[in-house]
C-alpha cells in the first residue's frame, strides 16, 4: 500500500501526492497516465524550448521490502515497469499508451505483494523542465518562453478549473552536467556588453535566480560556460533551500 509525500527539490522541481494503494495494492491507473501524458504528449509548441522530465519514485516505509516495480493490468494485457536500485521506475514513457481503465500493483521480488492495511511504500513524483539547447547561448526570451511551456504543462494536471492551484515556474537553475563536475559558469550579456544581471542564489553547485529579477535587469542573453543543465523551476525561497540543502 502507498502512501505519498509533499514537498519540493533543488534541481528536479516538486513532488506531487498519488492516490494511495488500497487493501489489493493496486490502484487506479488513471490519475498516473494523465501526468504521463501530460509531459510525454504535450503540445508541439510547448516543447521546443524545453523537454519536460518525469519521474516517479517508489521508497519502503520502515522494514518494509522495497518494491521491484509496478505491473499495469487492464483487459489480459500485463504490462512491469521495473524500478532501478534508487527505486525509481524505469521506462514511464510506456504509460502513455495504457488505458486508463487499468490498474496499477506493486511488485515485491517480481511478484504482486499481500494484502496490507498498512502503507508500506511512499510514492514520490517529480517533474523537471530542461532546456533542450546546450550551445552556451540562451536569450532572455527564450528563458522565459520555456518557463512558460512548462507552466502550460504543470496547469494540465490540474483538475478542470484548478489550474489556478498549480504553481508557475518562476525560476531558472543551472547545475554541472555531473554532480561532481565543476560549477558552470554564467554571464549576463547585454548585446556585446558584459552586464549585471539578476542576484544569483548558490546552493552547493546549483546557480538560482528569479525570472521576475531577470526581467527588471538591463540583460538579453545569458552565455554559460562548462558542461551544464539549464533547467526552469518553481520559485524558491532562499534561505530555506539552503536550509534544506545542509540537511
């Protein structure tokens, strides 16, 4: 049985609540097929700035057996996705062509686990918003436009009429490639001209700034030096990212 948690990531952008597994640990596939076809199937015109990435997570509770995936059943077709060693579910992209009619059961060792009154794996979905252009050249329009895509996106997921409760992407961060690479480094151009732009917020090897400070700056590109992701993100709260950081 799941249950699930809230909360929000550095690098990867926040983590949303799926139903949790009933007494058989399966659950409706519905909900889970949405969000997937959500990031997987979106609008041409939302996609070429960023590629949105989602991930979903699955973590024993206690002394529970971490789980081995998930057997999607629907009609005689069975279908595993099977979790890595850091428990998450590996080939989502499957789960845009199930009906959502369907079921969801967790596995344990391959096999469909006991009835359990009791969750026993906390279930976490994150969604990231990368740009997909890597060449070191990124104009402030272009900036924005993507953190726009993926606010389009993250309004889909929202029940009709709730997208109102679904937070914008508000913020650009730009992490190494690696987690031990070096940290990137960012100038702000203002045509040929080397400028101030937007405060920078560091945690650890990650670089934040505001898009709303992006915008009141005198900046029209943003050149970045290294290997690096650049990636768009909900707005973020300084001190208690880097709170959460030295945690």
């Amino acid at each position: 049985m799941f249950s699930t948690k809230l909360g929000l990531a550095i690098v990867l952008v926040g983590l949303v609540p799926i139903p949790a597994f009933a007494e058989t640990d399966c659950t409706g596939a519905k909900d889970l097929v949405n969000m997937v076809q959500s990031f997987y199937q979106a609008d041409s015109d939302r996609v070429d700035i960023i590629k949105p990435e989602f991930n979903l997570q699955l973590k024993p509770i206690g002394d529970n057996p971490a789980p081995s995936g998930l057997r999607y059943i629907y009609e005689g077709l069975s279908v595993d996705l099977l979790v890595d060693e850091d428990g998450n579910v590996q080939d989502m992209e499957k789960a845009v062509s199930f009906d959502k009619a369907g079921e969801l059961c967790k596995l344990v060792e391959g096999k469909p686990t006991e009835k359990s009154e009791e969750p026993t794996v906390q279930a976490n979905m994150s969604f990231g918003f990368p740009f997909i252009k890597t060449s070191g050249s990124h104009s402030v329009a272009d900036l924005i436009e993507g953190a726009k895509d993926g606010s389009k996106i993250m309004n889909t997921l929202a029940p009709g009429g709730l997208g109102f409760m679904v937070p914008s992407l508000k913020a650009i961060i730009v992490s190494p490639v690696d987690k031990d690479g070096e940290t990137p480094v960012l100038r702000f151009m203002d045509g040929q001209n080397l400028t101030r732009g937007p405060k920078i917020t560091t945690v650890k090897k990650n670089q934040l700034f505001k898009i709303k400070d992006l915008k009141k700056s005198n900046v029209d590109r943003l050149e970045i030096s290294g290997p690096y992701r650049l990636i768009a993100s909900f707005d973020f709260d300084e001190e208690e990212i880097k709170q959460e950081a030295e945690e």
